[in-house]
C-alpha cells in the first residue's frame, strides 16, 4: 500500500501566531508586528499566504485511491509591518483585502482539488494544482497593488474591495 503526504506552503503555518482568514476576524493594527524594512517605500506589509496540507494512500483494494486535504489562508503578524506615521483606515482595508485574496485563491485551489481523480498521480495533480494557484495568487496580489498603488488610489480600492467581496460570495461552498 503506497501513501503519501505534504505540506505546501510557509512553514510558519504552524506556529502559534498565525492568524487565519476569519471574516469574524479582520485584521487590526495591532496584528503588524515586525520592523518594516529598510528602505521600503510602502506604508505596510501583510504576509498572507494559502498553505495546504493534502495526504492520499492506495486503499486496500489494489488501485484504488482516496485523499484528503485542507487549505489554508493565512497572515504571519511577525512578516507582516507597517509604518506608525502612515496608517490610516484606507490602507488596514487595503491589507485586508490582500488577506481576502488570500482566502479567495484557498476557495478556488478547494474547489479545483475536489474534481481530482484519485489515482496514483493524485500527489503529483495536487502540486501541480497548488503550484498554478500560487502563480494566480502572486499575479492578483500585484495587480491588486498596481491597480490601487498600494491603497493611494481610493476609487480603485474601492472597486476591488467590492470585487473581491463578490468573489468570495461567489466561491461560499468553498469556505
């Protein structure tokens, strides 16, 4: 019987101060607890991520195969800073709403690794699904920034904001 099991994503996911997408939970000042760094032009940094921990095996019925998995959108409050002298309510819902894209994209990679077929590739499909989505999360992420200039932009901000929301809204059965 063959099994297999991984763990894609920041490996800080394990630690105790990690906060996960709740929307009973949004993000506060607070949150933000590492130094940001030198030289940086931004006004601040959430490090959000999708972490997922997928396990398959061969059954005892020679060639059949199941899985499971759990995805994980995630903020790291000791990678993730801000400027005191800059914050202000527009950019916590810019940094929210890179959270909420986080949580967009593990509603997507759930749905996506529910129409796998479960055979002796099942491992190698799920890296390759997770591997897209990370490249999809990094491209929307930075058009997100683009578009806004990292939350200057406050029309476009609110564009996504409500985009975003409908997203999440439309991927619900995902949560």
């Amino acid at each position: 019987m063959l099994i297999g099991s991984f763990l894609l994503g920041n490996n800080s996911l394990l630690a105790q101060d990690t906060i996960y997408w709740s929307p009973e939970r949004p993000l506060a000042w607070e949150d933000f607890i590492a130094v940001p760094e030198k030289g940086a032009t931004e006004s601040a940094q959430a490090a959000t991520g999708v972490a997922l921990e997928f396990q398959y095996r061969e059954t005892d019925q020679k060639g059949k195969w199941e899985y499971q998995y759990k995805v994980y959108s995630y903020f790291l409050p000791y990678l993730s800073w801000k400027k005191p002298q800059d914050i202000n309510y527009y950019l916590l819902e810019h940094e929210q709403t890179h959270f909420h894209i986080s949580e967009l994209l593990a509603r997507k990679l759930k749905e996506e690794l529910s129409k796998m077929i479960a055979d002796e590739n099942v491992g190698v499909e799920a890296e390759r699904i997770y591997n897209k989505m990370q490249k999809d999360h990094a491209a929307l992420q930075n058009k997100y920034d683009q578009d806004t200039k990292n939350s200057l932009e406050i029309d476009q901000q609110l564009e996504w904001q409500q985009k975003i929301q409908d997203s999440l809204k439309q991927y619900e059965d995902w949560k």
